[in-house]
C-alpha cells in the first residue's frame, strides 16, 4: 500500500503579499526537501480536483459562501489583494487555491476509503482549520479537514472518525463545525493564550482540547498525549484518522513558542499510525495547516511522511 500525495499548482498562486508568513514558499519548501532526501519517490502523486458548492455545504453555511464568492470576485476583478481581516487576505488566485485545497482533502479520503492508497498527505494551501462554519480567518477560508471528516461520514456513511489537530494554535474552526457531533472526535493539542484565544472550554464532549504552556518541550507532549490523547482514541475506535498537520509548534517556528522537533512530529505519527492499524485498516488523511519557518516545516513534514510511507 502508498502513500497519496496530493498537492497542485493552483495552492501556490493565492499570495497575500510580501512578508505574509502564510506564502507560497511553504510548497516550494517541501518539494524541495522531498526530491532532495529522495522522500519523493515513496510518494504516490495524485492531481486534486476542485471541490463542489456541496463539498463546501458539508461544513460551511450558504450565506457565508455567497458573501465569500463575491468578496473574491471584486480581488478578481481589481487585480488587487483585498483584506477580510488584518492576516486574512484574498488575491485574484485565492478563490481557484480555495477549492483546489478542499477538492484535495475530499479525493485524499476517497482515494483511502476506496482501498487506492493507504493513507494520504495534501501539501495545499491555504490552510482551513481556523475556517468556522461561518467565517474566515487565520489565514484560512474553507475548513479542509472538517470536510473531509463531513464527506466520510454524511457521504461515505462512516460512523466514527476522529479529528487530530497539533497545530500550536488551537483549531477553533473545527471545533466550531463539529462540535457536538458525536460521528466525530476532535483531539488536539495547541500553546495556551496564543491565537485566537479559544479552546480552554470545549464546545461539545466529543472534544478533547489540551492547551499546553509555552515554552513545552517535546518529551512533556509525548507525555501529554499518551495520557490524555491515547486512553480516549482507543475508547473511540475510530474507522479512520484526519490530522491537521501544523508545523508551528517546532522550535524554530516564530509564530509560536513551543518546542517540538523532527522527530516529535515523526513519533506522534507513529503513534496515531499505532491506533489507525488496530482500528481503521491504516486510514489516515493528513492536510498541511501551519509551519511558516521554511526550513523546519520542510523537515518536519518529510518526517512526518517518512512515518507515513513507512521510510
């Protein structure tokens, strides 16, 4: 069995300026790395089509996509980038790069569920998990894991799967489309009192949010989530396994301040590749979120795909 990698050129040309840490490089940065470790030839490449109005329904309101359309079409028809907020901007290309990363995730678990790889990775962007069912922010427009957990389970007729977020911000989005959902599990870890300030109080009992103090390093969250993430996994049983892989929780990533390395992200894979074995015949689909350091977000996902691929 392989290892989908689905990625496409249309999530390199949405651009929210010179300087913004959510840039196109992100995806240079990791082909780069993975044809110059060879990691690439251990990768099944796969071309994601562009997701559905009804892909999107699966996690977003008609009212917001409709506002969210034609906020876009006025970038396209200026040529100018145009601010939803401060760190959330729109390009001409950003609409095209929207659903190029969302059809991405819906065809990673499609690809899976239809027995045509064994696990998948989207290199897309942008990122979706700050997305909320009504509202973008965070650099994020359409929440691409919350979909795909939405199409397996209100598409493909799965009854159980499980959410993993250990992006070092807390993915507010998610847990905003699927709270109280009980199909679905969310379990994350993310940095106490940084952005957006949320995940102290769990909206639903199918969350398991684990803010974790600065400066944390890898051993203590190895810690954390054997005993707090692991007991509840195997409780759940899930049929299959969605991350969001942020990266921004490595030491050397400015946009955060915890302290996790290569082979933390490569031993949490592991991990949850340990349950997606026993549970859910080794169904995982994993969607880039953070990491805005090139250099160890390049690193940290060819550790994670080496734990996936099995290399």
């Amino acid at each position: 069995m392989t290892t989908a990698f689905f990625t496409h050129p249309d999530c390199r040309r949405h651009d929210m300026g010179n300087g913004h840490p959510e840039c196109p490089q992100r995806l240079d940065a990791i082909e780069d790395h993975l044809l110059s470790t060879g990691l690439d030839i251990a990768l099944t490449r796969m071309d994601p089509p562009l997701a559905s109005h009804s892909d999107l329904m699966l996690a977003h309101s008609e009212g917001y996509l409709l506002e969210l359309d034609e906020f876009m079409k006025q970038a396209t028809e200026t040529g100018e980038h145009r601010a939803l907020d401060p760190d959330t901007l729109v390009c001409p290309h950003t609409w095209q790069a929207a659903l190029r990363a969302a059809g991405a995730a819906v065809a990673a678990t499609d690809t899976v569920l239809d027995g045509r790889a064994e696990n998948a990775f989207c290199a897309i962007r942008p990122p979706g998990h700050h997305a909320t069912r009504s509202q973008s922010m965070g650099f994020c427009f359409f929440n691409n894991v919350a979909i795909a957990a939405r199409h397996a389970v209100d598409v493909r007729g799965l009854e159980r799967v499980v959410i993993i977020d250990f992006d070092v911000h807390h993915g507010n989005g998610t847990e905003d489309i699927v709270a109280g959902d009980d199909r679905i599990l969310m379990v994350s870890f993310f940095q106490d009192q940084l952005y957006p300030f949320s995940g102290g109080v769990p909206m639903g009992e199918n969350m398991l949010n684990v803010p974790i103090p600065a400066y944390t390093r890898g051993g203590e969250i190895r810690e954390i989530i054997e005993a707090n993430w692991m007991p509840r996994l195997e409780t759940f049983k899930p049929q299959m396994i969605f991350i969001s892989a942020g990266f921004d929780a490595h030491r050397e990533d400015d946009l955060g301040q915890l302290g996790l390395v290569e082979a933390d992200y490569e031993w949490i894979t592991r991990r949850l590749k340990d349950v997606a074995q026993r549970h859910c015949q080794g169904r995982i689909v994993s969607c880039l979120e953070g990491g805005y350091t090139l250099s160890s977000l390049a690193r940290s996902v060819a550790a994670h795909l080496r734990a996936l691929a099995d290399v």
